[in-house]
C-alpha cells in the first residue's frame, strides 16, 4: 500500500463509481479496475459491490475509507511546512537551562518578554550545575535551549554568541580593602568567596585563566548559589570576582563596592546553545530571538556611558 493507493481507495469509495473516480483521478477505466483488483488483494475485501442503483460500499470498504481519509491527512501535515508560530496563542512549556549567576538581571528580561508576549506559555528554569547533563538535555528535548559561559563552547551543539562581560571584583563597602588599590598580590592574598563550577567539575573561569599564569587565589569559603553572594560580603571580608553585570545589579542596591581586576581577564563571553534537533521549529526559533533582544539590550547597557 503507497499514497498513490491510499488516493485511489479513498476517491473509489467516496465516488462510489469505478468510472467517475477514473475520471477524477485523470486515470483510464481499466487501470483503475486493475487498482482495485489490488486494494482487494491487499486488504482481503470486495471494498465495493453491486447494489440496486450501482457500486456501495462494503463494511469493512467504510472503515477503511475512514483510515484512508486519516493516513492522506497525516501525510499532508508531514510534507507540508509547519504553519507560523503565534506566541500569543501558544501554550507550550519552554525549558531553559541556566546558571543562578543569571538570575538577578537575564532571566527578569526574558520572563518580562515572555510574559507580553506568550501570556499562555510555561516557562520553566533548569538549573545548570555540575551534575546537570545539559547536553543530553538538549539531545533528547527536555531543554529548548541552554545560557551559559565557557571558554570553549561544546563543538555539537548549535551556538550563537550573546554578551561579553568584563571580570571585576565585588566586595563590601565595610571592607577596608574597598577603599585601597587592588594589587595583584594583595588580590591573590585577600580571602576569596567562589562558586561551585555550573558546568564540569573542572576549574573555574577564574581560577583557569589563573592557572594558565601561573597564579592561585586564596579561596576560603565556596557556595552553591550566586545569590548568596551579597550577603556574604556584606558580612565577611571577603572579595568575590564575577562579571560586571551581576555585580552592578547588586551595587544599586546594597552597600557594596565594585573594583577593577589587579589582571587582565578575557571577557567572559555568554553562549546560547541548543541542539539540531529543534533548529528550525519555530516555537524554538522564537523563544532564541527572545533571549538574543535581552542579549543585546543588556550588552548596550554595559557599553553605554
């Protein structure tokens, strides 16, 4: 059984006539006989019979013009473009993996977009860590896309650049430290607070380009969410080293001062990611267009003076 059968049973059993269907179809009477000879070969059923005033259907010819009607419907969807995305109107469940490094400026923006523009949608928030296999994620769909920082993004995935952010310090303004040069070696020697790497237990961001000169901070207390980080500097001596983004969300608010690095540290540099498998469904498409509008609204705030 092909498409070009499933046609044939299907306007056979709705004309009810071997020589109208022939007609519709733009084939001969003969081969359309020989068409249904097959069908009933195939599926063990006369499909059509003579009645009082012509060819009806058989029972089982019904059911099946039932199951034709639906096997040419299915086709048609798959071999037709998806329609266009409605944001507006959609009520699909978006998963989005992310560090809680983003969660104070980024992740706001986007729900804002969101929110407007899908008010009918789920949004849900992975948190990205170190156990968290993002990549399989991304294979096998329980993430439509992932944000995060690495200095060599994953080569299989699909990736587009969002934002550079430049490395400074962020310390409490109690600190006597706030108020003095930052050296690189009173740097190194200043007690450090630090995350747990998001993404693999390998080093940190910091703490690589550290190593790749030749240099070790003094790292003392670590923990599990960057939200946690003002308070702790409000209450301890502690410097943290982050991106200047997060750390000027927090200064608008809280008594905590922003130092430059004692060195030069590559920018850290936000990837979006998400896997082949949903590249052009347009619900997907949509909700990177969303993130890449933040990106750059962000990126822009950054630059401006």
């Amino acid at each position: 059984m092909d498409t070009h059968l499933l046609r044939i049973l299907q306007i056979l059993l709705t004309e009810q006539s071997v020589s109208r269907a022939a007609i519709k179809l733009g084939l001969s009477q003969p081969a359309l006989s020989n068409s249904l000879r097959r069908l009933r070969d195939i599926t063990g059923d006369p499909i059509l019979v003579r009645g009082k005033t012509g060819m009806v259907p058989t029972a089982r010819g019904l059911e099946l013009l039932a199951h034709a009607n639906e096997a040419l419907n299915a086709i048609e969807r798959i071999t037709q473009p998806p329609g266009a995305f409605d944001p507006a109107r959609t009520t699909r469940e978006f998963h989005l993996g992310a560090p809680d490094y983003l969660d104070a400026m980024f992740l706001p923006n986007i729900a804002e977009i969101l929110r407007r523009e899908a008010p009918h949608a789920k949004f849900i928030v992975h948190p990205i860590n170190a156990d968290y296999d993002y990549a399989g994620g991304l294979e096998d769909g329980g993430l439509d896309v992932v944000i995060g920082n690495w200095l060599e993004p994953p080569p299989q995935m699909h990736m587009a650049r969002l934002f550079d952010d430049e490395v400074v310090c962020m310390i409490g303004s109690q600190n006597p430290a706030a108020h003095r040069e930052l050296t690189l070696k009173h740097y190194l020697e200043l007690p450090h607070l630090a995350p747990f790497p998001h993404v693999t237990a390998r080093q940190s961001f910091i703490d690589g380009h550290l190593a790749s000169q030749g240099l070790k901070r003094n790292i003392q207390m670590t923990i599990p969410y960057f939200g946690q980080v003002a308070g702790m500097l409000l209450r301890t001596d502690l410097i943290f080293t982050t991106g200047r983004q997060f750390a000027q969300h927090y200064v608008r608010y809280l008594p905590i001062t922003i130092l430059p690095a004692p060195l030069p540290f590559p920018p850290m540099r936000f990837y979006l990611l998400w896997h082949r498998r949903c590249h052009s469904a347009p619900e997907v498409v949509w909700l990177r267009q969303c993130i890449a509008k933040v990106a750059a609204m962000l990126q822009a705030s950054l630059e401006s003076p």
